[in-house]
C-alpha cells in the first residue's frame, strides 16, 4: 500500500475554473498547497492558488515545469486532451488517469461503459453522416435529441428532432463528423450521485441528490430526494463496479434520468467535481472539494453524512448583481466564483439554503 501523500504537499489542478477554486480551498483547509494550470492569469482558481501556470494544454514545456512543481495532478475540467494527461502521466502521478477521461469524453463510449456496468441508458445510436441520422431516426423515433459526441455541456451541441424537422439542416447545424442520437427520456426526475474512489481503493458515494434544470443548465439541487431504498441499493452496487472497472481514482459525477417506473437511466459522467454537488460545501460532512483532496492524497475518505435538508441554488449572470440580498439572506449562504465578466447565463456563483437535522 502506498503511503498518503502528507499535508503540505503541493496538488496541481489542470483549469483554473470555479470547481478548481473550490479544490484549492479545500486543499488550503487541510494544510495542502493547490497550484493550478489555466488558460488565464486571472482564472478564478488561480486567485486562490499559492501559484499558477499559464499555458495551452499543448505546450510541453510548461506543463513539464507544472510537474516538476508538484506531487500529484488532478483536474477540473474533463476536455483536456487525453494526450496532455498521458504526456504528465510519464512525469507524475495523475488522478484520475487518461483512461477515465477517454470514456467520460464520449457520449458513445460513457454509455457504452454504462451498458457494460449493468445500467440502463436511452435508446441510442452513432451518427456519422445524414444516412446514419435518417436510419437512426427511422428505429429510435420521436421525439429524440441529437447531440455532438464530445465537448457538448450545459444543452450545447444538441439539436431536438420532430416528426417535422428538417434532417439535413438538423445535422449541419452540430457541425461534427461524430454524434449520437438519443430517444428522448419521459423521465420523472434527474439526480445525480457523485463517487469517490481514493488511491489505496476506498470508495465512498454522496447522497443522491435531485437536480432541475432550465434551459438545459442546471438551476437548484435539492437533497434529500425519495429513492427506494431497494432501488438505491441496486443502483449503489452497480455504481461500485462501474468506478472499479475504471480503475477511477478521484471523483465521478454520474447524471442520471429516473424515469416513471423508477429505472434510473445513465445520462453522462464527469470525472471530477460536480455542479449538483456545491451543495456539500455546507450541508455535508465533507464536501466534494476535500473528498477529491482525500482521494488523490490517498487519506481516508471522509462521511459523506448530509447535516439536514439542503438546496443550492447557482446564480447565473446578471443574478450575481443581487449579492447583497444574498448576503442579508440569514438562510442564504453564498458562494461568488471572483468571475469580473458577468455574462447572460454564466455561472457566477450558488448560494446554499440549509435546514439543519435537529
Ligand atoms: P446533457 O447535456 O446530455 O446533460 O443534457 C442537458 C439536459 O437536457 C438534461 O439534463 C435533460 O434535462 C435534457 N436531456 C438531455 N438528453 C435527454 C434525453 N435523452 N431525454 C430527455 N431529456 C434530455
């Protein structure tokens, strides 16, 4: 068994987005130092990093110097190309490692990955030309989603097709060679659990937590949510043999669609912290942030206990204009990313509304 790698040690973080700024906070509260890699100086993790290094994802230099500063890499954004991981891995040790990312960067291969685990997804088929889409449209139906296989997030990259939709223009407007045609889900609900597997092989997963979205991006997170428990227990075993079977080392959020029967259905899979687990920053024992710290580290992984009833709310652009109605909120607690450009729509921040168990 390897030993942990001790408070003190430096933890490098690849983007330098708000969910790496939440890593570094967290690695700070445990007494480690958090250098980040982003594409910008003023990235909202590299803010709060002791240091930062700027550069592309290609620039072979940098990144060596980035290793040579750390201990471990781990990451906050999962479209970094898998031939940067590779090229670190050769130098440090990277968690998780670029076998993760190569699933949980295609929608084809994640689902596939899914089925080979034992869960359920939508209908789906590959869509590499117009003929592929007109088949597929023939055996999967309608109403049905066609998405880019890879980097489509928060409802980008993905098109709705109706009996009435013009096919051609459907598929040029994803301007891909490579997507996926999905039945569309009459789902009852979404939830989503996040795992964390450590690097000695403990896992551990947060409560399922239910999530609504608007406009394709989500808009609260509430725990707790009602799943049998019977259900729940089915969904847990297959969940461990899943992050097994990855030899996943870090966290996993997997988005799910609960249908009306209860079936929970595998949507998509992100290898690092979760939007729809900010709520555990303050009604959870340990938050997703130190759960990823502790996993990398390989320390014991902490309770993953909710403190009572939760929801988190994001603020997206120009919500984070409302800060100091946030801020008199004595039920609110608000968390703002150091985002200076507040775009339409762009996540600023969340605020968390925590009801405590008595
Ligand atoms: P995604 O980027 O795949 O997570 O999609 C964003 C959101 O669009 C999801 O959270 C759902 O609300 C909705 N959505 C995506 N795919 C489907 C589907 N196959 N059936 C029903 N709703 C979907």
């Amino acid at each position: 068994m390897t030993s942990p790698l001790p408070p003190g040690s430096v933890i490098g973080i690849l983007g330098g987005g708000q969910l790496g700024r939440m890593t570094a906070l967290a690695a700070a509260n445990l007494g480690y130092q958090a250098y980040v890699y982003c594409l910008n100086k003023d990235d909202p993790a590299a803010q709060v990093c002791a240091r930062s290094i700027v550069g592309q994802y290609d620039d072979e230099d940098a990144l060596r110097s980035f290793a040579a500063m750390c201990d471990v890499i781990t990451l906050e954004f999962e479209n970094i190309p898998t031939e940067t991981l590779q090229f670190l891995e050769n130098i440090i040790s990277v968690r998780p490692h670029h076998k993760v990312l190569a699933v949980t960067q295609s929608r084809l291969e994640e689902k596939g990955f899914a089925k080979e685990s034992g869960f359920e997804t939508a209908s789906y088929q590959a869509v590499r030309s117009i003929s592929d889409l007109r088949q597929a449209t023939k055996e999967i139906g309608c109403p049905s989603i066609l998405k880019t296989n890879r980097f489509g997030y928060d409802g980008k990259g993905q098109v709705r097709i109706e009996e009435d939709t013009d096919l051609v223009e459907a598929w040029e407007s994803l301007q891909t060679d490579e997507a996926i045609l999905e039945g569309f889900v009459e789902f009852d609900k979404e939830v989503s659990i996040i795992v964390a597997r450590s690097s000695i092989g403990e896992i551990k997963m947060f409560p399922v937590t239910e999530n609504i979205h608007v406009n394709h991006v989500l808009s609260e997170s509430i725990v707790p949510t009602t799943v049998a428990p019977e259900v729940l227990s089915e969904v847990e075993k297959k969940l461990v043999k899943l992050v097994e079977k990855m030899d996943l080392n870090g966290l996993l959020a997997i988005e799910f669609f609960v249908s009306k029967s209860g079936t929970f259905l595998v949507n998509e899979m992100a290898p690092r912290p979760h939007n729809s687990g900010h709520w555990t920053m303050d009604g959870c024992m340990t938050s997703q942030f130190e759960q990823l710290v502790r996993a990398v580290c390989g320390l014991p992984l902490g309770s993953t206990k909710a403190l009572g009833k939760v929801k988190m709310k994001n603020i997206l652009g120009p919500d984070d204009k409302n800060w100091e109605a946030y801020i008199k909120d004595a039920h609110a607690k608000l968390h703002l990313y150091g985002k200076s450009d507040s775009k339409p729509g762009r996540k600023m921040g969340h605020v968390t509304y925590l009801e405590l168990d008595q």
